[in-house]
C-alpha cells in the first residue's frame, strides 16, 4: 500500500529515461518504515550520504497545481543566474 502522493510519484516518474533503464531508486516513503520511529531517526542521518551518492535526484513536490507553473519559473530564474 502507498499513499495517493507517492502513487501520483510513481505515476510521473515512468516518463524519465533512468526509471525505464532500470536505474536504481531510493523512495523514503518505502524503504524507512514510517512508523517506526527509532528506524527513521536512524536512517534520517543517513540520508545525506544517499542523496550525495545519487546520479540524479528528484524531488516530488506533490501534484500540479495552478501555482506550480510559477514556482518553477521562479527556480529556474535562480539557478539561470548562477
């Protein structure tokens, strides 16, 4: 069972070149047991060396919405000026 937001996730992350080339993906919500608080203190530490690790990371903002549009230009603005 996962939530409907991770579903929506696993939904949009189908259309990316490394899902379909079976590249290997780290989903908290599914590899920390949620409920188990002392597992995710644990891997909560951890985590930075996941992310540091990672080729590629994506990062699920929940589903679009009519904000969503200027967010991203909003970001993209950001890191055009770097």
């Amino acid at each position: 069972m996962v939530t409907d937001n991770l579903y929506a996730a696993l939904e949009r992350l189908q259309r990316f070149d490394a899902i379909k080339r079976r590249m290997k993906v780290w989903i908290d919500a599914l590899c920390i047991n949620q409920n188990d608080l002392e597992e995710r203190a644990t891997q909560i530490q951890l985590m930075h060396q996941i992310y540091a690790q990672a080729q590629h990371v994506v990062i699920w903002l929940g589903p679009e919405t009519p904000s969503t549009e200027l967010a991203f230009t909003a970001i993209s603005y950001i890191f055009e000026r770097r």
